[in-house]
C-alpha cells in the first residue's frame, strides 16, 4: 500500500532556499539598465493638450529599446490617453514592423494605416533628430490631413479620423469567422486588422507572418473575406463572391452561398 512521504524539515528548507536563488537568479537575468542619470523632470504641455482633447494617440520617435519604449506608458499617466507605442509584458507582433514603417511618417501609406487604425493625434518629441524631424514637418506640410495642433520642441498633429479598419470589422455580422488569406501582401495592416477584428469578437485565420506571429490558415472557405482591394477573389477560393465593403486599401466579400 503506498505510504505518505515524510520530507524532513531540513530538507524543505533546502529545497526553499535554492528556490529563493534561482528567482533572484532570474530577476538578475531579467534585470534591464535604467538610463544614468534619468530623463530631468521637465513641462510638457504635449500632454497638457492631450489631457484637453484626448484621442488614440502615437508618439515619434518610436522606442528603440524596451527601457525607451517604456516611457510613453509611464509619461501617460499625465493624460491617459491611447498610445500605440505601449506595452507591457506581451510585446505585440506589430510593434516593431509598426516602428520601421512609421520611420517613413508622413507618406500616403503611414497616413492611412493610421487612420485604419484610429490614430487622431501624433506627438513629434524634441529627441526627434534634427534632420529627421525636418524632413517630417516638411513633409506633414503637404499632407491636408495633418494640421499641426501646437507648435513646439514637442509639436502635436491631429489627423484626420477614418477610421476604415474599424468600418470593415463593424460589417462582419457579429460571431462570423473572416478569413485573410492574402495576409501576406502586407502583414502588417492585415496584422493589424486581424487585432481589431479579434478584439470585436471574431475568429479569425489567414496566411502570412507578422514578426513571430504566424497567420492560422482556414480549415476551409469561411463566409467572409478581407483581401486587398483590386484582387480577384476566385483567385483565393471565392468565386462569386459579393463586395460587401469597399475601403481604398481592403475589401470585404460575403462568400457564394451565405447569407
């Protein structure tokens, strides 16, 4: 019959002290190098102006390390506002593919992904190199979309809402599966609206990878589908199927057969 095993006192102690030291072994590991000295308090009526006219927000330039990217969260606390550039212990597979594409802000193509998204408000900071920060304002000069809010060492832009990502997630009836089979053609506005279309309560496959993410490809043709705008649909295995939003950059098509 078994018997109850008797672990001796000592030897719980033991076992609790090596436990003890392989957590401050990992905390060691896991330990990150804060700037020396700190960023000096300083005003920043950026925030200030948030705080009156809050909005999903994305601060330039974007973190180019974890204690960098770390800033905007805790500078937040002085508007509460959204902000792209955040997160915690789950890095997003959009962070990074997010920071390389907005080294090119303002183009077309950084624009309207933001507006996709939401993004009514950017922050420009002073830490912006000078030849970089030129080339931005000179740029943001051209763009109707952009009107600079409050001028500044650290400036803010608001932008234009349209929201079109968002639009195309509120014509999927609620509970219906989309799939994004041509994902691949820009992983990461599909990335994107993959976030969205999730967050609204949508299943969600597709083909393609996002930084570490890799898109779950349909078992079979779902009901709906985003694709590029412009592509044939028959060409991913929807043949006769009806448009039932159009945005510049994406479709949605209803499949053959649902209702």
């Amino acid at each position: 019959a078994p018997q109850r095993m008797y672990t001796p006192p000592a030897l719980l102690g033991t076992i609790a002290l090596i436990v003890g030291l392989a957590l401050l072994g990992l905390e060691a590991l896991t330990a990150m190098n804060l700037p020396d000295p700190l960023p000096p308090p300083k005003p920043h009526p950026e925030y200030g102006w948030m705080r009156a006219n809050p909005a999903p927000t994305l601060e330039l330039p974007m973190g180019e390390g974890p204690v960098a990217s770390a800033w905007p969260n805790y500078w937040s606390m002085l508007h509460w506002n959204q902000v792209v550039n955040g997160y915690s212990g789950l890095l997003p597979p959009s962070y990074f593919p997010l920071r390389e594409r907005m080294r090119a802000f303002p183009d077309a193509a950084t624009v309207r992904l933001l507006q996709g998204i939401g993004v009514t408000t950017v922050v420009v900071h002073e830490e912006m190199p000078p030849g970089e920060r030129a080339r931005l304002e000179a740029a943001a000069a051209t763009f109707p979309q952009l009107t600079l809010a409050l001028p500044g060492p650290d400036a803010v832009y608001t932008l234009v809402a349209d929201p079109w990502m968002w639009r195309l997630a509120g014509a999927v009836p609620p509970g219906a599966d989309v799939d994004l089979p041509a994902a691949n053609a820009d992983p990461l506005a599909f990335g994107l609206l993959l976030a969205i279309l999730q967050r609204e309560g949508h299943t969600v496959y597709g083909s393609g990878q996002l930084d570490y993410y890799a898109f779950q490809p349909a078992p079979s043709p779902r009901c709906y589908t985003v694709l590029p705008s412009g592509i044939d649909p028959t060409s991913f295995g929807y043949p006769g199927a009806t448009v039932v939003l159009h945005e510049p950059e994406m479709t949605l098509y209803r499949r053959a057969g649902c209702e």
